[in-house]
C-alpha cells in the first residue's frame, strides 16, 4: 500500500487558485470566420468598424415627411404626392433624400383605407395623416444611434455567444481573431484498462473516463487529446506525462493517485514536477491532485466515473476557462427547498488547524471540513423550488448523477441535522438547467 502520510489536502477553491497561479497558459490567436467563431473567446478588443446605422432609417413600416412641413400644424395633404412631398418608409431602411422624420403607417390613410391599403403602389390615392411627428427624427434611429465607428462592443476574453456574434456582424466584422482552443491531453492509466473498440480480456475493462472527457472538452471549448491506455508502469506513466505536458496546454491524468500497491502517479510527479495538493476535502473525488510540470498544469482525477464525472467539472473546466477567457467561470447556484428524507452530515467539522502539509485530515484550511456531495434534481412545486436527492441504486452511479440538474454539498459545519424543507444552496451542473 502506498503511504499517504505527508499528502496535502486542500479546498476545491485553494486547489484551482494554487494551481492557476502556478501554472503558464501559453495562449495563441487565430483569426475564424464568424460562423465558425460560436463560443469561442475574443483575443482582442472588439470595437465598430462603422456607424450603425450608417444613415437615417426608419424604426417601422410608414411614411417618410419633412419636419418642417409641420412647423404650423397638420398642413393640407390632400395634394401630396410620393416621392415629392412623402415618400415610403420601410423598416431598418435609409429614409429617402431630403426627409428626416416618419408617420407610423397605422397613422395614415390613402383616399379612406387605413394603414397599408395602397402602400407600395405607385399612386396609392390622397394622402391624410391623422398623427403629425412631434420632432425632427421621429420614429427613426439616427446614425450611430446603435453603434458609432470605434466604440467598445467587446473586451479580451468574452464568451461569443449567438447574440454577440450578431452585433459583430452589423458592425462591420465578417471574421474575428480568437483564442485558439486549448490542447488538453487526457492519460488512462491502469493495467485493468484497454481502449475502447479492442478486444476485452476477461478480467478488464473499457476505459470510458476518455470517452466522458472527450465530450465534457468539446463543450467547454477545448480540443482534447485522448491517450491509449498505459499500464502501471513507473517508467511509462513517467514517460507520457513528460509527453502530455510537451504537447498539450492542459493535462489530465486518471487513477493512480490512491494508496494501490501500483499507484505511482504522485510520486511520480513529485519527482518531474511540483505538487500543489494530493487530496481534496469532498468525496466522491477525494484523490483529485493538482501538480505543475514545466509549467503545464497537470489535474490527477479522481478514477471512477462518477468521481470522474464531478473532480472533471470542478477542477478541468476552470483550467480551460482560465486559458480561454483569463478568469474562472464562476459556477451558478440556486437556493431550494430540501425534498429528502432527514440527512446527517457526519457530525462535528474538522479541528481548525493550520494551512500547511500535513498529515491526510490534519493539512486542511482553517475551518475547512469534509463534506460530501449529494445529486439532487430541481423541481418546482406550488412556486416553491425544491430539491429532491437522486436515490442510490437507482442506475449505475454515472447515470445517476447525469439526471442530476446540480449537487449539494453536506459540510457538516452549515448542514447539521437536515431536514426536509431546510433550505439548501445547489450548485448547478454544467451546462446551466434553465428553470
């Protein structure tokens, strides 16, 4: 058995913060076309490259007039033609030369019909309107009324979304220089373990830790790099970590950090890097280790897939956030009814103790105690949100927690004696449930 008496323990939040500031996000550019730039992260500033609009235009469907023609009250229309005294105004169009101003098409008539009878004929009948504009300009976006030539729209490190991608397109953008997405190497370790698509020995298994990363990657924005499965070889492991962190900006390696007889990976990366933590204070997921090796940040998660499933959303999503958009994005979380049956947390937390190594439990952060997480699926009844725990034995622990909209987390220290209707706080799984 592996001895674990000097690993560190740390938070989740210490172990990202440690981490992040160990490590060097190298970042480069490319420059894409929009319709390839969906999510992606801006690289640069983004400001207007024209007025927008680049005329006057009319905010609706009606007729343009000149101001001024009103400047003694409804004038007699009776005589007006198109294209002389009015003329058609349609929406997000330039108004024609020389008018400034438009009458909702509601507010005129054409030899008594009303609204757009005759409109865009080319002698749709006497004109009467029946509301005169109140100023120049009126129910018409001036230029640059949206946006004006070199103004601000986006900074550095802004998520495009849909919405954005559309305000860089009426600004003058037809390609936009973004981060380029983060290489993120993933090792399977185990001699259990064989690839997915080979041939399955009796006594093994298929790794499918890849297969969930390689999804969870894609959906943050990184382009993942999923290594064939290495077995509990102290030299081999050696050899594609230093392979891994050459290659790749991020990388994460799976298993081997517990106290198996064959668990080499701290030791390891205690011997070609530096390690920031061994342990986190929550499980499942407790063997979740944090490292730098060359300055690549390297994440060992936890090896079973629904420990897997949470260290990957707690701990690898930030590193992609940070390299694409320079921050951690920030998790979302809502607060809900407790729906279960009464739940004890585990008793007294954790003696306050000193941050600094230590013995497994005795290195915590101040105050820090273990907790553990619960799924639980959100579901509003009579207004009231609730949340309801995930039953264990319902499905393997992988779909179970899949059909959890967010975990909650029992510290013994805020949740003594839960009760049904206690209100809890849920972090939400990514990506976000809309409720």
């Amino acid at each position: 058995m592996r001895d674990h008496t000097n690993h560190i323990e740390l938070t989740r939040e210490a172990a990202i913060e440690r981490l992040i500031d160990a490590s060097t996000f190298d970042a480069t550019t490319e420059t894409v076309g929009l319709h390839d730039a969906h999510m992606r992260a801006t690289a640069s500033e983004c400001r207007s490259r024209i007025d927008v609009p680049n005329a006057l235009c009319a905010q609706m469907d009606g007729i343009a007039v000149r101001f001024d023609d009103f400047s003694e009250g409804m004038p007699d229309t009776g005589n007006w033609q198109l294209g002389r005294e009015y003329d058609w105004a349609n929406t997000g169009t330039a108004l024609p030369a020389g008018f400034d101003c438009a009458i909702r098409i509601e507010q005129v008539e054409f030899d008594g019909g009303i609204g757009n009878i005759g409109v865009g004929t080319e002698n749709p009948g006497s004109l009467r309107i029946l509301e005169a504009p109140t100023r120049r300009y009126a129910s018409c976006k001036e230029r640059g009324s949206n946006f004006t030539e070199g103004q601000a729209l986006f900074p550095a490190g802004t998520r495009l979304t849909p919405a954005k991608l559309s305000v860089l397109a009426m600004c003058g953008y037809s390609e936009v220089e973004v981060v380029k997405r983060p290489r993120v190497a993933f090792i399977p370790t185990g001699d259990e373990l064989v690839s997915p698509g080979s041939g399955l020995p009796e006594g093994k298994a298929y790794d499918s830790n890849g297969v969930l990363l390689e999804g969870k990657l894609r959906l943050w924005g990184a382009d993942p790099v999923i290594y064939e499965c290495i077995p509990d070889d102290w030299d081999i492991i050696t050899q594609a970590i230093l392979r891994a962190c050459d290659e790749a900006d991020i990388v994460a390696i799976n298993a081997g950090s517990s106290k198996g007889s064959k668990d080499f990976t701290m030791e390891i990366l205690e011997q070609v890097g530096t390690v920031i933590c061994h342990e986190t204070n929550h499980g499942p997921g407790r063997h979740t280790s944090a490292s730098v090796v060359n300055g690549t940040p390297v994440l060992g998660l936890s090896g079973p897939p629904s420990g897997c499933e949470i260290t990957a959303d707690w701990y690898l999503k930030p590193l992609v956030d940070w390299f694409l958009y320079g921050r951690a994005t920030p998790s979302a979380h809502v607060k809900a009814a407790y729906d279960g049956q009464a739940q004890p947390t585990g008793g007294k937390p954790a003696k306050k103790t000193p941050d600094t190594p230590g013995a497994s439990g005795k290195g915590r952060e101040p105050g820090k105690d273990f907790f553990g997480i619960r799924p639980v699926k959100l579901e509003r009844e009579n207004d009231v949100l609730k949340a309801k725990p995930i039953a264990n034995g319902m499905h393997p622990d992988l779909l179970r927690l899949d059909e959890a909209d967010g975990y909650l987390e029992l510290h013994p220290s805020a949740y003594r004696n839960l009760e049904p209707g206690d209100e809890v706080t849920v972090e939400l799984r990514y990506p976000y449930t809309s409720l």
